[in-house]
C-alpha cells in the first residue's frame, strides 16, 4: 500500500479539479498552499495539468467503457474516473491496482465506489477492445489528441494533417523553460556559475546571448537569484518583438496590456535603461505586478499606468510615441501547453468576440503613433484570425500604415511557444 505521502497530493488533485468543474474557474486555480514540500506541489501539478491536457479522450474512455454519456455522470465520480483513467493509460509506474484503489478511495458514497470500481476493472480487463480512434476524421484526431474539433479543423486547415498533428502533440507536451539573464543585476559568467552550484542543466540560446533554456524551475522560483532580480521567465517567442522595438535606444515606447511587465523590463534592459517605457493595463492588481517585476529587476525610466486602454487614458491624453508595442488579449492556442485548461474554457464565439477587440486595440494603439514611428502588434496565438488577418485588415484601412516585418512561431516540443508579431510603420 501507498504511503500517505502520496495519497494526499491525489485527493488534492481530485478536490481542485472537481472544484474547477463545478465552478467553471479560469486556469490559475486554487491555492496548493496545502502542501508540504515543492515535491508535493510539483506531484499536484502534474496531476492537474495531465488531466485537464487529455481530458476528452478520458471521456472518450468514460463513455465507452461505462457505455454512459458523461453528462449523466455526476461531477465527483466523473472527476474521480478521469483521474482514474489517466492513471491507468499515463502513470507508467502505477499499478493497475493502485490506479483502482486510488480512484475509488476518492469518494466515500459506497454506490459511487463501486461504479468506480467496476468500471475501471472492465477496462483492465479488455484493454484491447478499448482502443483510441484511428480515423483521420476531425472527430477522431480531437479525441486521440484531445482537443476541441473547431481548433483541430482549424489547424488542419491552416497548416496541413502533418504539421497540425505536431502542434497538437506539443500542446500536451511538458512545456521547455527559458530564463531571461538580467544583466542590469549580474554578469554572465556569474548567473552561469551560480546556476552549476544549484545543479541546474542550462544552454544558452544560439541568437540572443542573455536567454537560457533551463531546468529544477521549481527550485529556481524559490532562490535568491530570482529574490535578488537575476533571471526573468520569458519564453523565446515573447522576446522577438522586445528586440525589434529595442534598436533605438533614444525611443519613448508605449507597452499596451503590459502585465506581468516582461517585455516592458526587457526592453529597457536591452536599451541599458535608457529608453522610457509607459506601462498600460486595466487593473489594481496587474499594475502591481509590473510594478513588482521593476523594482525585483532593478529597471528604471518606466511609467506605469492603471487605465482601460480602449475607454479613456486620461494620464497620457494625446501624448505621441515613436515606438508603441500591443501585445492583445488572444486566444492563447501558441501556449496551451502552459494553459491546459484554456482549450475548454475557449470558443468559438468567444474567438469571435476577442478578435473585434483586437481590431479596436490596434486601432487605438496606432493614433498614438508618431510619424515615422513603428507599431509592433502581437499575440501567443497562432490562428491567422487574429494575426495576420487583422493586420491586413487594418493595412486595408489605413493609408498611412506599412507593414515592415512579420513573424508566426508555431510550437514545438522543445523549442519555443507560439506566437505572432507585426512591425508596422507611420508614414
């Protein structure tokens, strides 16, 4: 028998993504404050994540095992089966048995247990008459790849079944993590030393020297090189934009939703704090947060600004940038690796939605661009809708607009996440 160790963490597990289901909550989840070491935490985690990552192909397996259609499932014994079931097809080193015992010891109603009980045991016992779909069919591939059908018709459309069923395979891969060196806090050869002191792998990234794709995050979080303002986690594709924009160093840029801050404090970075950055965003506390990641990162000449950018910003008024960077609200389908969660909270209408607010952004953002000044639009998402079409769109419209450089970064396995920017100058 399992010692309690463990037992803990899965019963945590099963209680936040039953709270989730029921409360229909947004990623970031409930505290994990309750565990006891970073061990415990990192277990529920991955318990969390791997769920929420294969969660309609578990319900493929629920329905078809149990022959019972989920919505007749009531949510704690549901939960409980698709915790079940990740056990027995992802746990490699879970026994059947514990997978079983596990998942039934999830609930104390003794009619649930044993539904539980005997469901997961017909799977045991016919395994290779529970097979995942093999068609090429949109149907199929959502399920075996678990992922909503509109994304995956989307995506097969955008860039072929072969490129498509890459993007899918690395939406439910462990994400890479790439630290951002600070240099405004320490020299290289010092944060590299330190790194090899707390047994952390590293490699520097081949174009941008102040990079660095690493591992033990957990322990990195926790360190006094993340305390002292050393290091900042940003993904690659994210500082694309920060180092087109960075080229001038005598520029006034405005970051738009600028929270957590990242590419704000980056670009000041790589001006050696010599260009001034205004900061917007709509909320107390993501404001704070930018606020927290300048002061942590020992940046200066930033602004930072608490206002909703498409109503009225009446601390800039009319004021004109030479550089403006928009980083939109979006999709997040470049990133949903990170996000497990987001592909079943997002729609199709809520697609819709955002990408009418992504053209009012840039509409907006580009009248506080001055003449001769570059506008950089981008997103985490990787859906044309709300990148290249809208920046073609907005060309279309705006005579005084060209477009000066365009990148989309699909994601890859162990590579970056991906993404989208525009560079588009006033004339």
């Amino acid at each position: 028998m399992e010692s309690g160790f463990l037992q803990l963490p899965r019963k945590a597990a099963y209680k936040i993504l039953l709270k989730d289901f029921k409360c229909r909550e947004k990623e970031s989840g409930p505290s994990l404050d309750f565990c006891h070491s970073s061990l415990d935490k990192a277990y529920v985690t991955e318990l969390i994540n791997g769920v929420r990552r294969w969660q309609k192909l578990l319900d493929y397996m629920i329905e078809k095992v149990s022959l019972r259609k989920k919505r007749f499932i009531k949510p704690d014994i549901l939960i409980a089966l698709r915790l079940g079931f990740y056990f027995l097809l992802f746990d490699v080193q879970m026994p059947d048995y514990a997978a079983v015992d596990e998942s039934v010891s999830l609930l104390s109603d003794r009619k649930a247990k044993g539904f539980i009980n005997a469901v997961l045991r017909k799977y045991i016992r016919s395994k290779e008459n529970y097979k995942f779909p093999e068609g090429n069919t949109v149907k199929d591939i959502a399920v075996t790849y678990s992922h909503p059908e509109w994304f995956v018709a989307c995506i097969v459309d955008a860039f072929g079944k072969g490129k498509a069923l890459s993007v899918f395979e690395t939406n439910n891969s462990i994400p890479p993590v790439w630290l951002r060196l600070n240099s405004l806090k320490i020299k290289r050869k010092e944060f590299e030393d330190r790194l090899r002191e707390m047994d952390v792998e590293f490699e520097r990234d081949g174009e941008f020297d102040f990079l660095y794709k690493a591992s033990r995050i957990r322990d990195l979080l926790l360190s006094p090189l993340f305390k002292e303002g050393a290091f900042y986690v940003q993904d690659r594709t994210t500082v694309l934009p920060c180092a087109f924009l960075s080229r001038v160093n005598d520029s006034e840029v405005l970051d738009v939703c600028s929270a957590p801050g990242g590419k704000a404090t980056l670009i000041s970075q790589l001006g050696s704090n010599m260009v001034k950055v205004t900061c917007i965003d709509k909320t107390r506390k993501k404001t704070d947060l930018i606020r927290e990641n300048v002061k942590r990162l020992g940046v200066r000449n930033i602004d930072v600004v608490e206002c909703d950018f498409l109503k009225r910003c009446d601390k800039i008024g009319n004021k004109k940038f030479s550089r403006v960077l928009l980083d939109v609200p979006c999709s997040n389908t470049g990133v949903w690796r990170r996000r497990p969660d987001a592909r079943w909270l997002f729609t199709i209408d809520r697609l819709n939605s955002i990408v009418r607010i992504q053209k009012e952004m840039l509409e907006k953002a580009f009248s506080f661009l001055s003449k001769d000044g570059i506008l950089v639009y981008s997103t985490c998402s990787i859906l044309d809708v709300e990148n290249k079409d809208i920046v073609e769109n907005f060309l279309c419209r705006n005579a005084d607009a060209r477009l000066i450089s365009e990148k989309l970064t699909i994601q890859e396995k162990k590579g970056p996440d991906g993404g989208y920017f525009a560079a588009i100058k006033r004339s």
